[in-house]
C-alpha cells in the first residue's frame, strides 16, 4: 500500500489536484470520550507496552518530574492471563515492582535490554545533582533469564552502569572507582543498537540543570550481557553535545542501515549526528555532528525557543525519515523537516495545515483512520489536544499541506471534522502513546499530564483494523563471500504507526543452502524501524534469503528473495536450523548460547510459545530431519529429552554448565515442543540450534 502511495504523491507535484478539502473516511469522531485513566500525578512519560507478555498492552507511567518525588506506577490490562476485559486496566504498582519506585522521574523507556524476550525498564531521573538526589535506576523484567514471572521488575541498577567516562564519573554514587551507577539529570532514553552487534545499545539525553544545557547527552554500549559502558567521546572533536534536549530519537537517515541520532533542543539549535561507527562510511569514529549541513545550510535552522520533541517519520510517503519538530520556529509554529537525502532536510511551512502556534510537548504518529499513512496527534502544553490528518493517500501535494489538523470547524474551513474528544481534552499533557489498548485492531491513545491532572484512555471508536502490511524500504543485498565469515542482513521497514510499535513485530530471516531446507533466524530489534538477522559463516554453497516481517495486527510483508555464494569459515558454537510451527501465540523461537567451553554457562531461550504449557526439549546427537505434526523434527533421533514448562509469558530459560571432556567438533541438536490446542495436531514446534563444541 505505502509503494502505491509514494507514486501517487510524486504525480501530484507535477499536476497537483484542485480542491484541498479532506475526506472524513469516518464520519463523527474517532475517539469521542477521554476517560480518567492512570492515575494522577505529575506525568512526564506514558508507555503502552506488553510487560507481562500475555498479549496485550499494559501501562506504564514515569511521575515526578520537576515537581516533588512521586510513584512511578504500573496498570495491568485485564484481558490475557488476567482473564477480564481487554482494555480495562487495574493499579498493581504496589507489587510489580519489588520495591516502590519513587523519584522526579522524567522518562521511563521499556526495551529487552538483556536479550531474553522481555522489556525490561530504564527511568530517567530529574533529581538535582547538586542538591544530590536517586541514581539513574534500571529495573530488569523477572520473565526469562531471571526465572520469575514476566512482568514483575526486580533492580539492577548496580550491574546495569559498567565504565564511565570522564564527565561521567565524578558524579558516581560512591564507592567511586568510575564504575557504576551515578547521579546526572535525565530527561530521555532511547535502546538503538548503534554498532551493529545484535544487543540495544543506550543514548541518553539531558536538558542539563534547569535547562541550562550545563551537561552532555551521554552514549552507552551494551556489552552483550545489560551492562552498559560509557562511549566516550561519542562524537567527533568539534561536536555540540550539551544540548538542552527533552527528547533525542534514533533513525536511519541516509540509508545505509546503521542508526543516526537527532535531539531537540529547548534554547539552542536541535541537531543531528551521523552514525560512523560502520555502514556506509564505517570510519570508526562514533558520531558526526552534521547539524551545520543537514539543518542550517539547508535554511532550516530554529528559531523558536521551545523545541521540546523531535519525531522521525515517513510524513510525506517518498521511502525515508523526515523530522517533525515541535516550536521549531518563532511564535510555537511546529516544522516538518523533509529529507531530500544526504543528510539535508528542508523546512517546508506549507507541510502543516492549521497550526494553533500552542506550545507543545510531545508528538506521537497515529493512522487512526486506518488508510496507511501517518496522522499525527499534536498534544498541546496546556490546552486543546489535537489531531492532524495525513493527505499522502489523497494525493495531495506540499504545497496544498499534507498534514490538516482536525477540529476547525469556521466556515469554509478547508480542516478535517473534529475527531478529538468534546470535553476532557485538555490539561498539560507531556506524554502519549499509541496502541491497539481494547484488542479491536484498530489504535488507541493513552495521555500523560503534567500538574497533578489525570491522566486519559482515548479508545478509537470508529477505526477499522489495520490491514496494512508493512513495507520494505531496504534489504541487504549480499554480495558473494570467500571470507567465511557469518553474514549480517539488515531490514529497514516503514508502516503505518508509530517507531516503537516495530519492537512487538516478528521479522524472521529464512534462508536455505543449495536448495535445502529452509532455516528461520530471529531477527533482532534495532530500533530506527530495522531489524538485523545473521546466516552463518558455516553455511557454504549458494544461499538464498528472504525476510519476512509481521506487524501486531498480523500482516505480514515479505521481501524479495536474493542470493549469493558463501564458502564455509569456522563453525559457529551455536546456530539455528529449521524452521518452527505457528501456535496460539505464534511461531516459537529457540536461541542457544554460551562459549561451550568446559565449565562455562550454556543457555537456552525459549519465547513466543503458549503461556503456561507442558513443553519437552529434545536433544539428538546426530539430526535426521522427519515429518512431524506440520513441521520437522530435527532433534532426531532422540537421545533425551527434558520436560518442562513455559511460564506465564510463554518462556522457557535454562542455563546449565557445559560439561569437561567434551572432544572439539562434537554437535548436539535441541528442539523445544511445546502442547497447544491451536498449533497442528496440538503440538508447535521451535526451530533447532545446533551446538558445536570448540
């Protein structure tokens, strides 16, 4: 659908159409009640994540901020293992986290940091640091490796912050040995996996002290274990990085798979760093500065004074991420700035129809009437909330404004109808998020306020399921190897919702050797819309590789298939074979780790399974793929096999000692079944691993 967008838009520039008056694909308004919902407080972050993994979206709520410490607080959708209605939602703050969270917190970011299948939490404190105040605190989800129960959060904070830097660690929380956690003023947090090595990596902005842009943005690298040590410096010589930036967000900008930052600014210049640490140019070198060539040679420069938020998206349908800027220019005009490529971005006033020149705080893209480009919900600081609807499937031009904003109702308006509630809309909202919150298919919204308000559940009433399939904007194409080396694939997406939302998808890399059977990969999360998968270095012949990716909603977009040559390196201690077998919770994935070396750790994860299911793990010494219940079985023929159970997310994690005297070259095969009504012949199978000892 987004293809046949991006054609219609570039006919438009050359014969734009007559009329710029909208069409209300559903008449009356999307979402008519802003119910009291989340509790009070001061709200600075809202996130709708699925932190119990039973297929539905809880919510999460950062509270404090500049005012006095409050409660970060936790409301559990009652629909999945909790049997109720989905979309009704109860306080459990009091016993999902393992002590009460309480703090200035000003953010709170949910990503699977530790590499086990669930989100874990980073919040992102406000406390002065001169005045002293709480660490910047990481609480890992106890699903998984943690061998609790998914959804409940236990502190790591201790084991989370590894080496700092040099502005980093005088402000470590004692014993000081520049390790650890430490005292900063955090405003925002964004997991990216910025050098390409398969875990979420963390960038973490301030506005420094009281806005004063006294401290620098920081840049984290995880170490493959959820200990993050300092990058430092982050960013070429001549960089600005004392910002005074609320937000920072990550995306491709320049095409070439690894993940550019950009960051507001509340007083200054917002700016944009180019990724080298490998794509593209692969200098080595982290971060570019490329504000002075991307924004201001361009004439795109701010000149407004509230630049709180920076969002990437395809706005205008043409393949890559433009920036939507809030205050950007004087008077609170909010900008988007349209990606010609190169790093350089235009600002384009015409691109927003019918701004209020209301201060705002943050943005979020929502396509709440379901047509396949990305409306825009514009919350206002401290009044009227609005919704701006996208005109790229209409075919409208630049020029005639591709983002109208709901609501004006004035005679001869050329504006969309109101779709925003009547009443309770307003207050000083900070934060939003998108999600399907009622199970309907179609995507709601959730409201955090500032000044001790309440917060709201806007449900959309007169969507329509999303039936859109994401869309591929660039694939790896390999080309022949002789290095025999494992073979990295990327996947860069666009569709039609909001960034975070591709954490929930399932991309799987598929691949067969010489025409044999086919084996799935997991493709990891990057964040920036990408996903990154690995073909073994040991696979040697000719390999033909597709991806294939599905959204919340199930759709699923499949890319072309390519192919190339590989001749085989080393094997690799542990490496996926085959493929699974869909079940009620969708396909189930198997990952094997650990350096199979005589006393060291090996691991086992099993996600995506039915939650809270008799499973079996078989284990063979030799592999003889046969047929089995739609699939195959390739932990045959079976030397052992081991009963076990999921959890209530759907998990199984083991974690054994490899045994001494096992000879070098010697593989074993596991292979997870798991009982499920749903799957073919009540049983759903993973992919095998395969280990190979050193």
């Amino acid at each position: 659908m987004r293809s046949v967008v991006r054609l219609v838009v570039v006919c438009v520039l050359v014969a734009p159409i007559a009329s710029a008056q909208l069409p209300d694909k559903q008449p009356g308004r999307n979402f008519p009640t802003a119910a009291a919902e989340f509790g009070t407080g001061r709200s600075t972050d809202i996130e709708a994540v699925d932190i119990d993994l039973d297929g539905d979206l809880d919510v999460v709520v950062a509270n404090g901020g500049d005012g006095a410490a409050q409660a970060t607080t936790v409301y559990v959708n009652q629909a999945g293992l909790q049997g109720g209605l989905e979309g009704g939602f109860v306080d459990e703050s009091a016993t999902r986290f393992v002590e009460a969270i309480i703090g200035r917190s000003r953010a709170i970011e949910l990503a699977d940091w530790d590499g086990d299948g669930d989100p874990d939490a980073l919040l992102c404190d406000e406390s002065n640091i001169v005045q002293g105040g709480v660490p910047q605190r990481a609480y890992a989800n106890l699903g998984g490796w943690q061998q609790g129960a998914p959804g409940y959060f236990g502190e790591v904070t201790e084991t989370f912050w590894g080496t700092l830097g040099p502005m980093t660690a005088p402000l470590e929380v004692a014993p000081i040995d520049g390790q650890g956690p430490f005292l900063w003023h955090g405003a925002d947090a964004e997991f990216a996996d910025f050098d390409d090595d398969g875990d979420l990596d963390l960038l973490f902005a301030t506005e420094g002290i009281s806005f004063q842009g006294n401290l620098p943005t920081l840049v984290f690298l995880n170490d493959g274990t959820g200990r993050f040590d300092e990058l430092w410096p982050w960013a070429d010589p001549a960089a600005d990085v004392q910002l005074h930036s609320v937000d920072a967000d990550v995306a491709d900008f320049d095409g070439d798979f690894d993940l550019d930052i950009v960051a507001s600014s509340r007083n200054s210049q917002a700016r944009i760093y180019r990724n080298d640490l490998y794509g593209g140019t692969g200098s080595g070198t982290a971060f570019t500065d490329l504000t002075q060539h991307a924004f201001l040679d361009t004439g795109a420069g701010l000149t407004g004074s509230a630049n709180y938020q920076c969002e990437p998206g395809d706005l205008d349908g043409d393949g890559d991420f433009d920036l939507w800027m809030t205050n950007y220019d004087s008077g609170n005009a909010d900008r988007v700035l349209v990606n010609r490529g190169g790093f350089q971005f235009l600002e384009t006033p015409s691109f927003i129809q019918g701004d209020p020149l209301v201060d705002e705080q943050t943005v979020d893209f929502v396509d709440y009437d379901g047509d396949g480009d990305l409306d825009v919900f514009d919350p206002n600081f401290s009044g009227t909330n609005y919704i701006y609807q996208s005109a790229v499937v209409e075919g409208f031009s630049v020029a005639q404004g591709l983002l109208h904003r709901t609501g004006t109702t004035s005679a001869g308006s050329q504006q969309p109808d109101p779709e925003t509630p009547a009443s309770l809309n307003g207050g000083t909202t900070l934060a939003a998020d998108v999600g399907d919150i009622d199970g309907d298919g179609d995507p709601d919204l959730v409201l955090g306020n500032d000044g001790n308000q309440t917060n709201r559940l806007w449900l959309n009433e007169l969507g329509v399921p999303d039936t859109h399939a994401p869309v591929f904007l660039h694939l790896t194409a390999q080309g022949d190897k002789t290095d025999g080396t494992p073979t990295v694939i990327h996947a860069q997406m666009d569709d039609n919702g909001p960034r975070n939302a591709f954490a929930r998808y399932h991309a799987s890399l598929v691949y067969d050797v010489d025409g044999g059977f086919e084996t799935c990969v997991a493709m990891a999360w990057q964040n920036g819309q990408q996903f990154r998968g690995v073909i073994p270095s040991d696979a040697s012949g000719l390999v033909t590789y597709r991806v294939e990716v599905t959204d919340d909603s199930g759709n699923t977009a499949v890319s072309p298939t390519q192919q190339f040559t590989q001749v085989a390196g080393a094997p690799l201690a542990w490496q996926t074979v085959g493929c699974g077998t869909s079940g009620s919770a969708g396909v189930p994935s198997l990952v094997g780790s650990g350096a199979l070396t005589a006393g060291s750790t090996a691991r086992l994860a099993l996600t995506g399974a039915r939650p809270s299911s008799f499973a079996a793990i078989f284990v063979s010494a030799a592999s003889t793929p046969v047929a089995f219940k739609g699939g195959l079985l390739h932990a045959f023929p079976l030397a052992l096999a081991l009963d076990v159970t999921t959890n209530a997310g759907g998990q199984i994690a083991l974690a054994f000692p490899w045994p001494a005297g096992v000879p070098s070259g010697v593989a074993v095969w596991w292979q997870t079944l798991i009982a499920d009504p749903a799957a073919l012949g009540g049983v759903a199978l993973s992919n095998a691993v395969r280990s190979t000892a050193p």
